[in-house]
C-alpha cells in the first residue's frame, strides 16, 4: 500500500508540475534544439510510472467487484523499431466503495481492499518526427483482488462480502505521449477498456465484466541515438526567363519563375518590374507588353517572397529585345513575257513582310500601260513599240517602308504561219493483170490501206486519187477514170472513207498508174493537166 501511495504521489506532482514542465513556445524552441530537434531518434526501451483510476462500466453494477479504484500503475515498454514495442504493465489499486447488492435497496457502502495487475502486450506506436506520440495497445495478463471487508464498525462474517480472487484479465486502448526533453515525456491520457472474469456473486457463476482504466503519469526513455540535428534551411533562389527573349513592338513576351527552397507551409509572394513595356502577373508567371515600345534592349526584374528574413528572399533578371521592323521584298512575274504587239499579260507581285505587315501594291511599265492595285494587274502592249518592255511592282507597309521588283515582257510583230502543202502519197500500178486492166491488186490495196490510216489521222485532210493510162492502150481514157474510181471505192467501201473527202481526176501521164496526193486543211492541189471526173 506504501508502494501505491507513492505512485499515487508521484502522478499527482507530475500533473501538478505539467505546466511548468512544458516549455513555452521560444522555450520549446531552445529545448528542442538542445535535445537535438524533433527527430530524436527512438529510445530502446520507454518507463511510465503515474496515476491510474480502475472503474466498472456501468458503475455501479451487479456482479462486478471493482466499483471505483484508485492507484497508480507502472510500465516498461521495450522498442524493436519507432513503431513496434512489447510492453510490461504492473498496477496496485485500492477499493473505498463497494455495491451491496442483495440488500434492500441495494446501496454502496465503504469499503476496504487491493487490487494488483500484470499484463503483457504489444503497443504500436505512431511517432512522427514531432514531440507528440500517439500510441495504441493491447495487454493480456491477469489481476488479483483481495478480500473486501465492509468497514463503518461492521462485525462478523458479512463484514467480509468477497472474498480474495484471481481472474483472467485484458486491456486494449492507447494513450499521448507529449515530449518535454530527450529523455522526458509526459503521458496527458491513456484510456483503456478491461475485461475480467472474476466470479458473479450474486449468482454464484462465472461472468465477465466490463471496465475502464484511466492513467496519467511521467514516461522516462533510455537508450536509442539522437537524430542529427537538421541542417538550416536553405536559403530560397529564383530564375526567371521570357518567351520569346526577341520580339517586335507590340508583340507579348511570356515571363515565368522558378523559386528553389521554399517551405510548403508559407505562402509566396512573387513581384514583377520592367523597364520598357509593362508586365502582369501576381503568381509564378507574368505578361509583358511591348506595344509602343521603341526598338531596343530591357530587363524583366524578378523578386519572390516567403518572410522578412533574408534567406527567405530572392531576386532574378532576365534580358529581352525589341527590334525594329524590316521592310518588305517583293518579286515580280509576267505572263506571258513574249506577246505579239496588242496582246496583254498578266502582271503577278508577291510581297512579304517579315512581321506581316499589311501591304500596298502599285505597278509601272515603260511602254503599254498597266491597269490593277493588288497582288495582280494587266499589262496593255496596244500602241507600244516592238522590243522589251520593263514592268516595276512596288508594294508600301503601313510602316512606310517600300521595296520594288521588276519584271521584263518582250514584244514583237505577228508572224505569218507558214501555207499548208499537199504531199504525194503512194502509187498504185496496174501492168500486172493484163486481162483486168483496172483492177487494185493485192499490193495496191496495201498501199491504200495506210493511206486510209492518214485520213484517219487526219480528219480535216483531203485525198486526190488521179488515173493514168499507157499511151498505147485502147481506150486509155475510160481505164485511166476506172482506174481511179476503183481506187476510191476501197476507201470507201473496204475502209470506210467519207467518199465527199475525196477527189478524182484523170491525168496526162503515160503509164498505167494512179497517183494518190494528200491535201491537208488550208493547202492547195496544183490539177494542172489534170480532169475532174464528177
């Protein structure tokens, strides 16, 4: 009872000392600082000695002889790693109160008896790199209750209503540690539910009962390495760029930053300055407008944030340019660029701007005239003189800058095409077949045969087929307009001629022979000494 007594005393100081034990908020700063920061490492083994309260749930109730107790508990908890421990839990409590039952009406009467625990488990710790650990465990063990003797001068055997008793016993809850030095803790709460198994004696059987312990105490650590104490805190750097780094006035500029080092729990400030244009932005990305800004060199200044202390702030610079518009080019093309004097040509001018600039087009030619104001026009070469003629395409931005192009057109007097000529063709002989005078043979019918195929080929050309006769032939007259009739009827009949396409004449000759001339559109058949046979 001495060894709860002082337990008893030693939680009570602790919760007494509490608040001048933890640190204020510079102090807590100075402790953990001496103690290496917050991530000590994990100690090898952890002792907790405090103040405990054992109760009935609900209190009070029938069969359950642990009403309200008071005492103190201690226990060690040996780490395997920052999380995983096994622990040994020991507790001393002494009963005041006890609830008769069976009286009428039941009623609770001071009391006298102990109560001691022994449980073993494993605990689960959740340590963060932060003076707080929350923890969670379950024990398994036993208890044992002494004899309760009824006290206010009870005499006799129902002085003593329960008798002295072991019971199996379990707790499963958890509980907060709150680090006050390396090897000083303080345990503001552990809660836990408790079963037992003691006897029901108001009915005489076995039971379970349901209770709740509450604790409270000073954790003491030892063993484990202190973590190294972390480094300060780099202090914060800042790039910034544009995109692009060369414009021309008028066109956006795209600013960005990037900041190293900055402490996700503050917010950043980012400010942006020019000294040519002016720029947007509030966050890590800003817009600079160069509308109206002379050609030149300036510089985008960047600055970011976190707090008043010098590490916590960083500048950065980038450069951009502004450059002067360039002017135009043009090319000039003519078509076509031989005409014959009268005709016309389209003038084409193709103009570029290298900032895209709007455009004006205006034309000239030393001779002719040209007619048009965009990227065509029409040279006129009616009343100009033979020989080369120079057009110039001039095209004007809105800047006032001008580039010109020429282009050359040649002009010439009409030629005259040349007069279409008849050309001979094959001959067809007939000193062959003596008893058929005027019969096409074999060989002749091939020689008509490719004259039938240039006809064909040439649909607007004409054919003269001319009959001849030997000087000593009887009749020569009459053979030499069979023969050539003949002649025209295989075209006509085997090879399909148009028979209007075709002239036959009679000539002055002396052979047995028809003389075939192809007459192309516009030539003329020189007939001379030749007869028109209708």
């Amino acid at each position: 009872m001495k060894m709860i007594a002082r337990m008893i005393t030693t939680a009570a100081i602790a919760i007494f000392l509490m608040p001048a034990i933890l640190p204020r908020t510079g102090e807590a700063q100075a402790v953990m600082a001496a103690s290496g920061g917050p991530n000590n490492g994990t100690p090898k083994a952890e002792v907790f000695v405090g103040y405990s309260y054992l109760r009935a749930v609900p209190a009070p109730s029938d069969g359950n002889r642990l009403v309200w107790l008071n005492g103190g508990s201690t226990s060690i908890a040996f780490n395997f790693n920052r999380h995983l421990g096994l622990v040994g839990d020991f507790g001393g409590f002494d009963n005041s109160q006890y609830f008769l039952t069976g009286a009428n009406p039941s009623s609770t009467v001071n009391s006298s008896g102990s109560v001691y625990t022994y449980l073993f488990g494993p605990r689960l710790s959740f340590r963060n790199h932060s003076r707080i650990t929350p923890f969670a465990q379950v024990l398994f063990g036993g208890i044992h209750a002494s004899q309760v003797t009824l006290s206010s001068g009870c005499m006799g055997a129902g002085c003593t209503p329960l008798p002295a008793e072991n019971s199996f016993a379990m707790t499963g809850g958890g509980g907060l540690d709150i680090k006050v030095r390396r090897h000083l803790a303080i345990r503001i709460i552990q809660a836990e539910y408790m079963m037992t198994q003691f006897e029901n004696h108001a009915t005489g059987s076995g039971a379970s009962q349901n209770d709740m312990r509450l604790s409270s105490g000073i954790v003491f650590s030892f063993g484990g390495s202190s973590a190294a104490r972390p480094a300060p805190p780099s202090p914060v750097t800042y790039f910034c760029s544009v995109t692009p780094q060369s414009v021309f006035s008028g066109e956006p500029i795209a600013a960005s930053g990037t900041a190293l080092n900055l402490d996700p729990a503050k917010t950043a400030v980012y400010t942006w300055r020019v000294d040519g244009g002016t720029v947007t932005g509030v966050s890590s990305t800003a817009k600079i407008d160069t509308t109206n800004l002379a050609p030149g060199a300036y510089t985008l200044k960047c600055h970011v944030s976190e707090g008043d202390k010098a590490n916590e702030n960083a500048d950065a610079a980038a450069p951009y340019t502004v450059k002067a518009f360039e002017p135009p080019s043009v090319s000039c093309a003519a078509n076509p660029q031989n005409m014959i004097s009268g005709e016309t040509s389209t003038i084409t001018a193709t103009g570029v701007s290298p900032q895209n600039r709007p455009l004006t087009y205006s034309y000239s030619s030393t001779s002719g005239s040209v007619t048009g104001s965009g990227t065509t026009a029409t040279l006129s070469t009616a009343g100009a003189p033979v020989g080369p003629v120079t057009v110039t395409c001039t095209v004007v931005d809105d800047k006032g800058q001008t580039a010109s192009g020429t282009t050359l057109v040649t002009v010439s007097v009409p030629v005259s095409a040349p007069q279409p000529m008849t050309s001979s063709l094959c001959s067809i002989h007939f000193d062959r077949d003596a008893g058929r005078p005027s019969r096409v043979d074999n060989e002749g019918k091939a020689c008509l045969d490719e004259i039938a195929l240039k006809l064909q080929r040439n649909s607007d050309a004409r054919l003269a087929i001319v009959g001849d006769a030997g000087s000593r032939e009887r009749g020569g007259k009459k053979l030499a307009t069979q023969r050539a009739m003949n002649t025209k009827a295989y075209l006509v009949k085997e090879k399909g001629i148009d028979s209007s396409r075709i002239a036959v004449y009679t000539g002055s000759l002396d052979g047995k022979t028809v003389e075939t001339t192809l007459i192309p559109a516009g030539a003329t058949l020189n007939a001379t000494g030749d007869t028109l046979v209708e």
